[in-house]
C-alpha cells in the first residue's frame, strides 16, 4: 500500500513542478499586461523577460496553488516595472 501511496505523491509532485515551469510567452503576457496598464510604450518584452525569468520561475514554485502562482508573479511582474520605470501617474507625468 505504501508503494501505490508513494508513487502517487510522487506523480503529484511531478505536476506541481511542471505547472510551475512555464513557458517563457506565458510570462511575456503578464509583462504585457502590466505594461499596457502603465502606460509604458515601446518595451522590448522578450529581452525584459530574459534575465528575470528564472526568478519568476522560481516565484511561482513558491504557491501551492496555480492560481495563486499566477497572480503573485503578475503582482511581482507589476511592482518590478514600477520600481524600475514609475508608477501609471508617474509616467504620465513625462
């Protein structure tokens, strides 16, 4: 019984993992996403995503939950082009 138990987790813990490695246009929506919401034109997307996706990635296999994954790398995502770029109103200002 044990064994049949343990392969089962097992398994279930291969899904989790898998779901958290999410392919690198998943993350370039949610980029695009909080940029059409500040209003920030013009940025490369894939090159922004490339030297940050293994800490996204990595995010994500913080949470149980896909669900949950998704909107805490999207909250992420947001506040690190806020840091890097401005806030919605602090960019309007320019």
């Amino acid at each position: 019984m044990g064994n049949a138990e343990d392969a089962k987790n097992a398994i279930e813990g291969l899904i989790k993992t898998l779901d958290r490695e999410w392919a690198p246009h998943v993350f370039d929506s949610m980029v695009k996403a909080s940029v059409s919401e500040l209003g920030l034109a013009g940025l490369d997307v894939a090159k922004y995503r490339e030297s940050r996706l293994g800490r996204w990635r990595e995010l994500a296999t913080l949470f149980e939950s896909g669900e949950t994954a998704d909107k805490a790398v999207r909250a992420a995502i947001r506040r690190e082009l806020e840091q890097l770029f401005g806030t919605k109103d602090q960019l309007a200002e320019t």
